[in-house]
C-alpha cells in the first residue's frame, strides 16, 4: 500500500505542476486514504494550505497529531495548525498550537 500511495502523491504534484489542482486534490486524497502515514498526511495537509482550503488542511494536520511521530514532526504540524487558526482568526486556538510545538 506504501507504494500505491507513493505513486498517488507524485501523480499529484504532476497535477500541481500542469495547474491541474482538482485532480491533484483527489490524489492526495487517495494518497492518504491506501496509507495513511504521517507524511502522507502531512504533505497533503501542505498542498491543501496552500490552496487556502483551510478546512480540509487542519483535517489532515490533526491526523498527523493523532499518529506516532517525531518531536520535530509534531512541532511542524502543531506550528502550521497554528498558521491555520491563525488565518482563520481563532487567536486563542492557534496560540495554544504555538505554545504546544
């Protein structure tokens, strides 16, 4: 399944770079539904914040806080959930993603 998803994330950033962000959306997508690893996770988290579609990135962030990961990994993801709640102007949510990175 590694491997499957592997495969979904660089079909998506093929996507990305043809300006193709729909389907690039469903293959990061697909990516972390065959396996749903913290980098997964965090690179479609990534790809969604940079769409502005903040929703759907602090999904995929709070996922990547629900997994086993690295101190440095849980500090990346905490810092740009708090970028999100930031931009979505919950300042006491997002000083709290702050403090905990």
């Amino acid at each position: 399944m590694k491997r499957k998803a592997e495969g979904y994330k660089l079909k998506a950033y093929l996507h990305v770079t043809q300006g193709q962000f729909e389907e690039a959306k469903e293959r990061f997508r697909k990516a972390v539904e065959v396996y749903p690893s913290f980098s997964n996770s965090f690179d479609a988290a990534s790809f969604f914040y940079n769409l502005n579609c903040f929703d759907e990135a602090k999904e995929y962030l709070k996922r990547c806080l629900d997994m086993d990961s690295l101190p440095s990994e849980r500090a990346n993801a905490l810092n740009n959930l708090g970028n999100i709640l930031w931009k979505s102007n919950e300042y006491p949510e997002a000083e709290a993603a702050y403090a905990d990175a």
